[in-house]
C-alpha cells in the first residue's frame, strides 16, 4: 500500500492562475536578464508584485519582452505538473534552501512544460489556459532592488 505523501501547512492561500504566473514570470526573468528569481513576492488576486536583486534598471522595452515572452509561454496550453521526489532524488538545479525545516524526506516540485520547475507547496492552475493574460503593471529600481508589479486580465 502506497503512502500519502503529507506536506507542510502553509501560512496562506493563493490565487492559482496568479501564482502560477509568478512562476513563469521567474523563469523568464531567469531567461532574459540572468539574474535569480525574486528573493520577495507579494501574491494576490487583483495585482501582485516581485523583487529582484538588480545592478540597473532595465528599460522598458526589456520589460515589455518579458512580458511577451510569458504570454506566449501561457497561450501554449502548457499542463501544469505536482511531482514528488525523494529528497536525494530532486533534479540538479531546483533550489532547496527555501525548504521550511530540516529533515524533509520528500520535495514538491511544480513544472510548467520546459519553462520552470521549483519546489513549492503553493496552488497553481493545472494548464496555462486558466491564467488569462499577464500584465505587468508597472516596475521601479531601487537600491539594488527592481520590483515588478503585475495582475491579470481576461
């Protein structure tokens, strides 16, 4: 007989589609500028907002080919996955060091098509198609911080 695997409780919950865009919004920040993904996010229904450690700020047009580049990634249809993995099994690549506590034998990882995998024990649409479009909304630099702000439309 299999196991139920039992995950962390977590402290909130999320709006699916606009948790599951700030996962491709990450990729593609990854993708694009070679940078981390956002060390701070600030998930909700209406409007959201990351924050990424930056050298300067990127210019509009950047931006705006993120932007591009997760809607397109959205209109693909792409099946959201929940995979489980051992521990000492999770693929090279996947940062652990947000894990909650130490002594964790299984991880959750979500993958989006080729286009992200992290561990996280968040909500997430289970296909792109529910997301609807990304928009970002405005972003600022500051010290060393760019901060993107988005929401999504029908």
């Amino acid at each position: 007989m299999e196991q139920e695997i039992q995950l962390n409780e977590h402290n909130k919950q999320e709006y699916p589609p606009m948790h599951t865009v700030e996962h491709l919004l990450n990729s593609q920040m990854v993708k694009y500028f070679h940078c981390e993904r956002s060390f701070s996010a600030h998930i909700e229904k209406k409007k959201s907002k990351c924050d990424y450690h930056f050298k300067t700020t990127p210019s509009a047009e950047d931006i705006a080919t993120v932007e591009q580049a997760v809607n397109d990634i959205i209109q693909q249809n792409i099946n959201v996955e929940e995979i489980f993995y051992p521990i000492d099994q999770v693929p090279a690549g996947i940062n652990l060091t947000r894990l909650p506590e130490p002594g964790i034998k299984t991880v959750r990882v979500i993958r989006i098509g080729d286009y992200d995998q992290c561990a996280c024990i968040g909500l997430h649409v289970t296909n792109t198609a529910e997301i609807g479009t990304f928009r970002i909304i405005s972003f600022d630099f500051n010290d060393g911080v760019l901060r993107i702000r988005f929401k999504l439309g029908k």
